[in-house]
C-alpha cells in the first residue's frame, strides 16, 4: 500500500493559546507552514483566553495544542492539566514555561513537552516535530 505523500494529507491543525499577541506571532513565525518533510502543512487557531480554549477543544480536531504557560489571568499549565483529565483522546500539549527550571510544573500538567520563553525557533521546532511525526 502507497503512503500518501505530505501533500496530499490534511493539514495538521495547531491551536495555539496566549493573552499576549506577539507570543502567538512568534510561535506561528517559528513553526511556518511546513516544519517537516514527513509531515503535511501547518494551520493555526489562535485563542487569547482559556475559555476559548476550552471551547475550541469540546469542537475538537486538533492535532496539537500549544499553550502559554504565561498567560494570564488563565496559565497554560493549568488548562493543559484540565485539558487532560476531561478529553479522553487529547492530542499532545506543548506548554511554553516562563523558564527553563520550570519543565517539571509542565510535568505535572501532563503536557507532552515543554519549551521555555523566550522562544527559541529551532527548540520550538523540534518539539513540535517529536510530537506529530507519525510513530513518534
């Protein structure tokens, strides 16, 4: 059997939350369109507020969610929590930490991964890559 070439797969879907406008900018700038060979274009959702967070996941359809762990007055380690004890099949989280040291409260969130701010292109990138590789 043929394995469809990324470019004939959907998009993958990305909702990407933060109350702050430049930090959902910077990770639509870092990741583009296509981030991988393997994989098919990128799209984006972006949100501002944890209740359109919640909202846009009870839609569902996303093959990622990317959060801000910085967001006020909702962090994005708290709806990353919420997010998965209510949604049985949950795609993976990305948490974006205030810093480095703070990967293990990410941990507890049961996001899949973390990146820490500022935002670095290339970490950001392969975070993403590890998560929605097939068989990753």
């Amino acid at each position: 059997m043929a394995v469809p070439s990324p470019e004939s797969r959907a998009a993958l879907r990305i909702l990407v939350y933060s109350d702050d406008p430049r930090t959902r900018e910077q990770v639509r700038l870092a990741l583009g369109r296509r981030i991988h060979p393997e994989l098919p274009e990128l799209t984006y959702d972006e949100v501002a507020t944890g209740a359109m967070v919640i909202r846009r996941m009870d839609e569902g359809g996303f093959d990622l969610v990317i959060l801000d762990g910085e967001a006020t007055p909702v962090g994005g380690m708290g709806i990353a929590k919420q997010l998965k004890d209510e949604i049985a099949d949950c795609p993976p989280i990305l948490v974006l930490t205030g810093r480095p040291d703070d990967a293990w409260l990410a941990s507890w969130s049961r996001a899949e991964a973390a990146v820490p701010h500022p935002i670095d292109p290339i970490r950001l990138a392969d975070a993403v890559v590890s998560l929605l590789r097939p068989g990753a």
